[in-house]
C-alpha cells in the first residue's frame, strides 16, 4: 500500500479532494493511506510562524529551516521518499510519475511564499518536482497532483486497469477522441469506422487519430515517438 504523506500549512485544503472521487475511494479501500501534516505544529515560535524575510533582501517570505527539521524527523521513515513540490523542480511527466508509484512512502513538502530554506532542501529532500511552467499560489495544488499521478498507478484504484494502456502519454503519444451516445447531436456523427465493429481497423483509426493529434499538439512528444519507432525497426 502506497503511503503519502503531505507537509502543509494549509491541512484544509485537503479536506474534500480526499474525500472525492477516486482518491477518495481508494483511501477509503485501503489501496492508499494519506497523513497530512500541518507544519505549524512543529514551529517552536509562540505564535506558530513558520516564515521570516529573506536573507539578503528581497520580497516575500521563506519558509525556515526549524519547522520542516523538526516535523521531517518526526515523521520520515528510512525508506521514504521526499519530494518538494517547486516551481524550479524537474518537471513532472508520465515517466517520473511512474517512478515515484514504485516507492513505498512519498513525503511532499507545499513549497510556499519564495520558497524553502535551501538547508531543508539540502538534508531532506530527494527530488524537487514542478508540474508546469507556471507559479502557483502554494504547493498544495501541486501536491495533489503529484499524488493523484502516483496513486492512480496503485493496483485497485482504477476498476479497469487496462485503460492506464491507452492513456495520453503512453508511447509518447497523445490520446486519441472519444465518442459515446448518441451517434448522431445537431448534425454532428461519430466516425462511421467506430460504428463498423471491425476492432483491427479501428485499432489502426485510433493509432492514426493519436499521431496527428501528438504532431499537431505536441511536436516535441511526436518527434520522441518517431525516434522510438525507427529504434523499434532497427
């Protein structure tokens, strides 16, 4: 069973994505365990502070080293692996995402403000993970992200696990369109080879829909695949 573990100062942002949907589902059936981690109680200031000015100069706050060393010796595990979600991170793709689902323990840290004591980063963690090239308000809504990628891998959490087999970035390529009842709204029908029952010519429509769309979209991702293939043919 995997076991996140996420280290916060907002514990309530978490309240209902863990509770929906099937993250929900599958902390409720065992497949994964969550503990979350308000960093504020392991601040020994009176007032909890957990962020003080930048060193230097500068704007905004960082978060210091004293909470974070203290809650990540109170909860870190020999085997765990710890994972900063950051903006200056390696960004998170499908390949790393299937990394992290082999490890037993994942602890996250919400980056916050300008950041983390670089010390805390130093000693504790393992990876630091962005999930775009864009900046957030706090590293909780990278967290989720990270954990949902991750715990979607764990065996029972989907009902069918064959369609982790044709996901977007599976083989490096995008996902190909889907079409469901009716066959047919405001003049719009769905492709006639859906409907024709032939499964090796729609494998081979699918394959098709998936590298136009990956060329089109993603011209980086679709280079990748041409590379795996002339590699395949050799």
């Amino acid at each position: 069973m995997k076991h996140f573990k996420i280290v916060t100062l907002f514990p309530a942002f978490f309240d209902s994505p863990l509770k929906s949907s099937l993250l929900g589902k599958a902390i409720n059936s065992g497949v994964i365990k969550t503990d979350i981690y308000d960093l504020r109680n392991y601040s020994e200031d009176k007032f909890k502070r957990c962020d003080d000015a930048p060193y230097g100069g500068g704007s905004g706050m960082v978060l210091m080293p004293g909470p974070l060393f203290n809650c990540m010796e109170n909860i870190k595990s020999q085997n765990a692996k710890v994972i900063l979600a950051s903006a200056g991170g390696t960004p998170l793709t499908q390949n790393m995402v299937k990394e992290l689902s082999a490890e037993e323990e994942l602890i996250i840290i919400c980056g916050h403000y300008e950041g983390v004591d670089q010390r805390v980063i130093d000693r504790y963690v393992d990876i630091e993970v962005s999930v775009g090239d864009y900046v957030l308000s706090g590293g909780e809504y990278a967290a989720l992200i990270i954990m949902d990628a991750a715990a979607r891998l764990e065996k029972g959490f989907m009902s069918n696990s064959e369609s982790l087999l044709e996901e977007s970035f599976e083989n490096d390529l995008l996902e190909y369109p889907h079409y469901t009842r009716p066959s047919e709204i405001d003049g719009m029908k769905v492709p006639e080879i859906l409907l024709s029952g032939d499964h090796a010519k729609i494998r081979k429509w699918r394959l098709m829909m998936s590298e136009e769309k990956t060329s089109s979209v993603r011209p980086d991702l679709y280079r990748k695949y041409l590379n795996m293939k002339e590699g395949e043919q050799k």
